[in-house]
C-alpha cells in the first residue's frame, strides 16, 4: 500500500462529509488521478476491484486519499501500478 508522507499544506485533510454518488460511472479508456483530486472518483484496480474514492494526494509513485466502505471512509493509498482507470463525473445537482 502506498502511504504519503503529508499533503499540500503539510497535514492530511478530512474525509468527504457525505457518502459518493450512487451509481457507477463509464470507465474510462484513458484517465489520470490527478484529474480527480479532491473529488468524488470511482477507481478501477487491476486486480478486479472496483470502489469510490475520494484523492487528497497523487504522486509517482500512487495515490492517497479515503475510500468509501459502503458505510463510511477510511484512509487508503493506491501503489499507481496497481490503477486500471478512473473516472471524476460531474456529479448530478438536485434543486
């Protein structure tokens, strides 16, 4: 798992206050997590798994930020080797 030191301004930043959209994006055919930051991001790994996330970090090396459990979000880094796709939809506004 990759683990970053801190982030921009020296401190991790807090998770998002609400749970990610619910539904699952297009995956992408080319994507970059630095596209992403500080959004809501639906990642695709290459080993299979799929999940909502949420960037504070992306670097080199991998990418940092909180993943969603279905119920609420943990801290979580991603080795860059390992990421398939991801994709930063607009996120639907309800008036």
């Amino acid at each position: 798992m990759f683990r970053p030191q801190m982030d921009f301004e020296g401190a991790l930043r807090q998770p998002p206050q609400s749970p990610p959209p619910a539904f699952v994006p297009p995956k992408p055919d080319v994507s970059y997590a630095i596209d992403c930051i500080f959004e809501y991001t639906y990642f695709w790994l290459r080993n299979g798994d799929q999940f909502w996330f949420y960037p504070i970090y992306v670097g080199h090396e991998g990418v940092a930020g909180y993943r969603w459990s279905g119920a609420y979000w943990y801290f979580y880094g991603i080795d860059s080797r390992f990421i398939d796709a991801v994709a930063c939809p607009p996120i639907p506004t309800l008036y």
